[in-house]
C-alpha cells in the first residue's frame, strides 16, 4: 500500500516519545541533560557522514571541481534566505506553540515543549531516508528504507522525548506531511533524482543535521527551519550546473 511506510513512521515516533516521557519521568533533570547533549553529538555525527556525500563520485564527475560545494552553498544561501522571508522558523514554533497550547500537560514548560516539537521534526525530517524512503514507497518499490527509519526514529524519540517531553510526540505531524509529500512526488512523476542529486541532497540533508545538533548542544540556535528550502533548491540547482557547464 502506498503511503504505508510513512504510516509505520508516524507511529513508531508516536509510540517512542510516549515511551520517553514516561520514563523521563523518572528522571533527574541533570540527566535529562546529558541526554539531549549526547542526542546533539550523534546528531552531528550522523549529519558530518551525510554531508561528505558531496564527494561522491557520481556528483563529483559530473561537474568541474568545486562546483558541487558551491551549488550546495548556493542552495544553502538561497533556501535560507527564501525560508527567512517566508519565516519558516518562526511558523514552525508557532505550530509548536499551538500544539502547546491545545494537548500538553499544564506543568510543561512552553520552551521546552516547543523546543522538542521543533527539534525532533528537523532531525527526522532533514535526513536523506526521509527523502529517499518516501519517494521509493511512491514508486512502488517497497518500505524498506522507511522501515529502517522508523526503527532509527523510535529510538531516537524515546531518548527525545525522555528530555524533551510530549514535543517530540506531535513532530509526527510534520514527518507524515513532510513525507507524504515525496510520496506523492515519487508516485506521479517516476524516477525524479539521478544519482548525483541524490548525493547533492544527503550533503545538505547532512548539514542541515550539523545545524540541529548544534542546536541541541545550545552552542547556536542556527534556524534551520529556514533553511529547509535548500533540499528543494540544490536538485534545481545541480540541473541548471549540468546544462550550463
């Protein structure tokens, strides 16, 4: 069934962050802490593998050198600047505000909640198997990758939500629209990303990712919200770079 892999990931992200509020319960705030500081580093870990596919062979010999890390520079750069007029941050945590507002717990702080709701929809939404996974699952050719996501995602919402609270539960909603978007994508329009713009976007997948844990390491609050126009933007951009050099 179409759609279904992204069924699967709606509710093993549900079911996580239930779990980790539960047991975040029972946790001191102190390591609640070091919880969202270790979610941080694997988060840049995780985004630093990504973003070396801007080396990958198949982009790479595409292009004259150096062109792949300017197209991502200007896709970066373009898609921040058309997510800060469009204030897509900022809509984001009003979402979360929201959200907040009609089903949190009255003793959850609004910083927090919203902090969860924002955090945990970019690191599971930026990632290339959100991509990927969705438009593989539009095409027909099964689940696979967004199984595999799903199981990363369940883990990595208990360990979120045990620090950030019933945020991460609501960032479901954004996964479900995010991916089903692609989903669609991938069903009406075939085979839509060569190798190359697929490389293109696990680079900028991976350092949107780098923006997220450096966030969650409140080292920056880098509005990555903003830049998400850049995972629109760089396949654009690499077809452009292709005809013109």
């Amino acid at each position: 069934m179409i759609g279904l892999g992204t069924l699967i990931n709606i509710l093993a992200i549900s079911i996580g962050a239930t779990i980790g509020v539960l047991v975040g319960n029972r946790i001191a705030q102190s390591a609640r802490d070091i919880v969202t500081d270790a979610l941080g580093l694997v988060t840049l870990l995780i985004g630093a593998f990504s973003a070396v596919a801007i080396a990958d062979p198949n982009l790479t010999q595409s292009l004259p050198s150096g062109v792949p890390v300017l197209i991502l520079l200007a896709a970066l750069v373009t898609g921040g600047l058309i997510g800060n007029y469009l204030q897509l941050e900022t809509r984001i945590e009003n979402l979360g505000e929201k959200l907040k507002q009609r089903f949190a717990n009255e003793g959850e702080s609004s910083k927090k909640f919203v902090e969860g709701f924002v955090s945990a929809s970019l690191v599971f939404a930026v990632g290339p198997l959100a991509i990927l996974g969705a438009i593989s699952d539009g095409l027909g050719r099964g689940i696979d990758q967004l199984v595999l996501k799903s199981t990363l995602d369940f883990f990595a919402s208990i360990a979120f939500a045990a620090s950030l609270g019933w945020g991460v539960a609501f960032s479901a909603i954004v996964v479900g629209i995010y991916q089903g978007v692609f989903t669609v994508i991938g069903f009406f329009l075939g085979e839509v990303l060569s190798l190359a713009a697929i490389a293109l976007l696990n680079a900028v997948g991976g350092l949107l990712l780098i923006g997220v844990g450096i966030r969650l390491l409140r080292l920056r609050q880098i509005p990555v919200g903003d830049l998400l126009p850049a995972l629109l933007l760089a396949p654009i951009f690499l077809s452009l770079a292709t005809v013109w050099l």
